[in-house]
C-alpha cells in the first residue's frame, strides 16, 4: 500500500546498492583502509495525506522522539550515525551514550587519517574518533542549533534555538516567549 511500498522500495534499492560499494572494496583490499559513515542531516520529512504532494512519500520514524524534520526537539536532530572501518571501528557495537554533530567530522577525519589541522583552526567540532573506536567519549562543550523558520504556534516546530549539553537539552523561542528543559536520558520522547 502506498506510500509504505515507494519509500520501503527505495530504501531495499539504496540498501542493495550500497552493499555492492562495501562489498567493492572488500574486493579491492582497500576496506580497512576506508572509513564510512552513514548518517542523515535531520529527522524524517512530515509526509503528506495527498498522493500528489511531492512529501507524501516521506514515511520515516523518528522511534518516538518528538518532532521531524524542521524541529529542534531530538525528533529532528538526533539522527542514526553508522560508522564502518574495518580494524578500527568494532563490528557491531551500539554507542547509546556518545553526543557528537556534523562540526565534529572536520577534526574526526583530520584525526583519522592523520592530518593535523592548521595551527590557526579554531572550528566547533571535536575529534570523537575515541568514540568511533569503541573508546568512552564525553563531549565537553554543548552543541548548538538555530531553526530561523520556528514558528511560534506550531506545537512540534516552535523552538528556534536549541542547546545539548550533557544528558540536558534546552529549547527555547525568544519571540514566543517559551522555553522548555528536558534530561534526555531520563525523558526521551521530551
């Protein structure tokens, strides 16, 4: 049944394809040599009820985490992040506890393939190849998020700025007026 069979099609195609890469470079010899990541910029698109809506096949879950794509709330940036390097990475291993974001990657890969970053470089992110690598990791500063199309009655895409630090996460509108605090760890649907 629409739009289930669409999106479930796509991902069995991207699923069989990518298998092929991996299997390439196994072939190659060049696997252990090779760090892949999996990972997504936000949650799922709010699908569509209308066949004709280019989103109406959008029908991702966000495993009960509120908000989507568009939301600051852990719905929308709290998103699968798969790793892959052979000899580097352990097979198998589910990290529940690591907070890490897109500004990390620069210093991550940096560190992965040896490259020290310039002198000069002072960006937001932070080497987590420890915790890539099945090392205990803790961030040490919070991360940062600004939605500037919050809009201010919207119940799931309100927030405009957002703050993670630690097992907190702040959302907050300044215009609206509201704010909320949340312990992820203990409040995980916020």
């Amino acid at each position: 049944q629409e739009p289930q069979r669409t999106y479930y099609s796509t991902i069995t195609r991207a699923d069989r394809l990518i298998g092929e890469v991996l299997a390439a470079l196994d072939e190659l010899g060049v696997a252990d040599n090779t760090l892949i990541i999996f990972t997504s910029d936000n949650g799922p698109e709010n699908s569509q009820p209308n066949p004709g809506n280019k989103l109406y096949y959008s029908v991702g879950s966000t495993g009960g985490l509120r908000g989507r794509k568009r939301s600051l709330y852990l719905g929308g940036v709290d998103v699968p992040f798969i790793v892959r390097w052979p000899g580097h990475v352990p097979a198998g291993r589910v990290d529940k506890t690591s907070v890490l974001s897109g500004v990390d990657m620069l210093p991550t890969l940096c560190a992965a393939a040896g490259v020290a970053l310039p002198q000069d470089y002072h960006g937001d992110g932070v080497n987590v190849l420890p915790a890539f690598c099945g090392q205990p990791f803790l961030r040490a500063q919070p991360m940062f998020w600004e939605w500037r199309e919050a809009r201010a009655r919207d119940p799931k895409d309100w927030p405009m700025h957002a703050m993670r630090d630690g097992d907190w996460a702040f959302v907050v509108n300044e215009v609206a007026g509201r704010a909320e605090l949340f312990n992820v760890v203990s409040d995980r649907n916020q």
